[in-house]
C-alpha cells in the first residue's frame, strides 16, 4: 500500500467528508467557492484561510494571512494581529506547520483530523537517501556526486563515465547543471542532475524515468533536445543538447533587466513554436519560465519538458508549496495552485505570456512584494495589464498577451500555437 494523507472533517457543516492524498496535491479551506471545503456561512472563517500541501507521508499547513488564524492541536498558527485590516496581514508571510499523524486542525467551526499512512515496505533494496541540499554542496562536490553515481549507476545507452565535466552552468529549485564533453567524439553536452528532497524508491524513480522518457520523443527546431538518462542511488541524471547562449533569463539580466521589442519578438515567437509542437504532441510543459528557454546561436529552445510535473508527480519534491525549499512562484497561473494537478495546454499559456510579460517590462504580472505571502498575491490580485507597465508597446501586442494572462482560463488563447497565431499577427 503506497503513503496516503487523509483529512477527516469531525466538526461543522461539512462533518464527514473525507479528502485522500496518494500524491503530491494542494488542498484549500475558505469561503471562496474556489476552495475544497467551501464554508460561505462561516464567519470566522476567510475567503482563503488556509493551504495544505500533502506530499505523502509529508504534510503542511499554512495561514493565508486569516483574521482569525488556523489552530494545530489548540495552538494557533498564523492569522491577523487584533486591529489589522486583511491588507496589513497580508503583507507578512506564514510559516508552514509539519502535520503528523492524530494531528487536529481547527477553524471556526470546522475541525480536521489529519491521518498519515505510510507505505508498506516492501522486498527489495531499500529507498535511496534524500541527497543534501545542493546549496551546501561547491561545484567540485556536485560534480563527485554525479560521477559517483555515474559509476555505479547503469545508464541505459550512454556511460555516463565517458564524459568530463568541464563547468557548472546553474543551480534551479531541484538541480543543477554541468557543461560536459563526450569523449567519444567530443561533443559538448549538458548535464542536468535532479537532487530529490525525500528519499526515492526504485519504482517511483522508474516510474518518472518512463514519464520522462515520453517527453525525450520530442523533436523540433524549438525544443532542446534530451538524449539519455538514468540514475544510481536516487539521483536522477539527464544528458541534454548543450546551448551556448545561456537562458533567456540571464540573457534579460545582461540586458538591463528587459529586452527592448525587436529583440525580444524573434525569441517570443521560436519558443511558441517550440511549445506548439509539444502541445500537439500531447504534452505539457508545466514549469515555463525564462530559466527554461535557452539561446543557442541565436535560436530560442524550451527546455525540460515535463521535468517539473514527472519530479512532483513522482513525489521527489517534497513540500515544493508550503516547505522550506518553495520559491515563489512568479510564473505559475492561479488554477495550478488551486488544483494542482491540473496540467491543460491553456497554463502553459499564462505561463509563457507571463515570461513575455517580464521580458518586455522586467517586471512579472502578479504584484508581488517582500512582504507578502505569494501564495495570498496570486490568490487574491489582479494583473496589471501589459500597455499600464509600458506604453510604448503596440496595443494590439498587449491585448494580445493580456488575454493569454486572463485569471479564467477559459479567457485565454486555448493551446500554444492560438497564442502564436495571434501574437504573430500582432506584432
């Protein structure tokens, strides 16, 4: 039997339902109707009062700014000081609490037991071990990791010992990256080594290795192309097509922080072209941001197709929400926080348009502060729209990206290659 979180409602008006995670999963309680549990009648109770990331057997509760906070086992985490408007407690961020098992979570009327499952184990050899943060670890320590594993790992066509790794290129919320040379014929490559959170059981790292292994089919101009992989010990490795010119994202910061039009129109439309194709593919990226479109001699390439869902799926990004590894989320569409499983062409859509977003301004869409919590920010702020930020831009341009940014996604430019379309006669 795999891990399980289940929470039971005991107490209030929706005493008795019973909501299961068997994978990584989002959960609200509030009175919006967007919530899971939805308690408009509740007074004590706010539009979204709190969330709960379940990544079996871990689970996290987190305030969301309430006025009159969330109770873990009668001790109350987070919510407004007495005097504060919603504005004013909003603007401070609230530490996620560890949930365990027999916990009780009340708000309100409603109170929540939390039950924890834990996997059967089972024959065979045991789970790898969580890998240590790789930002403890230098560059020649990540780069002994990987040949270690390389060394005992079996990867499926390639030996991995037959590359040197020459550099560290960057570090992402899971990973990092190492530019290598294939002895064989002296290819350059790129090397992408993923550094799970929680400890990784052979099944599930085969299971996102075939997840993976679908995606690796895609081949287009626009797409960076993944050659091989494998793993030893839970760390999960990659062979990729190396680009020369970086991300988009530290190409934007050699730039001033914004790329002026005419430069930036040419990478807007080869990464749509890119993302097109997986759209009719079947695929969705999930995870699209200026760290994941690189310049190869002039050429925009999406990168890591499928990465972030297959990692999170798997399990192997542990609290990714609510724990102390999240980022804020600059280029994540509301509804992959409220539900996050839903995976549609139509958020790659924001997400993309939000990356065009901040190309064009070097500002992202949502009005994020310091001081307050994302997760409250994307649920509860509007857009501004693109022409407010600069009005130098074609009007046409900006109507075209605000409705690829509209909150409802049913407003938006429904796949890839509609945004392209309308982008390209836009412009």
């Amino acid at each position: 039997m795999p891990a399980s979180v289940q929470l039971r409602i005991t107490e209030g008006i929706a005493k008795g339902k019973v909501f299961t995670f068997a994978a990584h999963d989002t959960f609200f309680l509030g009175r919006h109707p967007d919530c899971q549990v939805h308690l408009p009648e509740d007074e004590c109770v706010s539009r979204h009062h709190f969330i709960l990331e379940a990544c079996p057997p871990q689970a996290c509760v987190r305030d969301l700014g309430s006025r009159n906070g969330t109770y873990v086992n009668g001790r109350k985490v987070g919510g407004r000081k007495e005097g504060e408007s919603p504005e004013e407690g909003a603007r401070r961020a609230y530490p996620g609490v560890t949930l365990k098992h027999g916990d009780r979570i009340q708000v309100g009327d409603t109170a929540l037991e939390v039950h924890v499952t834990q996997a059967e184990k089972q024959a065979g050899p045991p789970p790898a071990a969580p890998v240590p943060s790789f930002d403890e670890l230098n560059p020649q320590q990540l780069a002994d990791l990987l040949l270690k594993a390389a060394k005992k790992g079996k990867a499926p066509r390639i030996d991995i010992p037959g590359y040197v790794i020459e550099k560290e290129l960057g570090r992402g919320g899971f990973g990092v990256v190492f530019r290598a040379r294939r002895i064989a014929d002296d290819v350059t490559v790129a090397i992408k080594v993923l550094l799970p959170r929680v400890a990784v059981k052979p099944v599930e790292m085969e299971k996102f290795l075939r997840e993976m292994a679908v995606t690796a089919q895609l081949r287009h101009a626009n797409i960076v192309k993944l050659f091989d992989q494998g793993h030893c010990e839970g760390i999960p490795w990659f062979i990729m097509e190396y680009c020369e010119g970086g991300s988009l994202w530290d190409f934007i910061m050699k730039h001033g922080g914004k790329l002026p039009l005419k430069v930036a129109q040419p990478i807007m439309l080869a990464a749509l072209e890119g993302l097109a194709h997986a759209h009719q593919s079947g695929i969705v990226h999930r995870d699209l941001k200026p760290a994941n479109i690189l310049l190869d001699r002039g050429i925009a390439r999406v990168s890591d197709f499928g990465l972030a869902k297959n990692f999170q799926q798997a399990g192997m990004s542990g609290l990714s929400v609510t724990g102390n590894y999240a980022g804020t989320p600059l280029f994540m569409p509301r509804e992959q926080l409220i539900n996050f499983k839903y995976m549609k062409p139509v958020s790659d859509v924001w997400s993309m348009a939000a990356t065009f977003y901040f190309m064009l301004t070097g500002t992202v869409p949502y009005p994020f502060t310091e001081k307050r919590d994302p997760i409250e920010v994307i649920l509860n702020e509007p857009i501004l729209p693109l022409e407010n930020r600069d009005k130098s831009l074609p009007r046409n341009l900006c109507a075209c990206i605000d409705k690829a940014l509209s909150l409802k996604a049913t407003d938006r430019h429904p796949t890839a290659g509609d945004f392209m379309r309308s982008l390209r006669s836009s412009l």
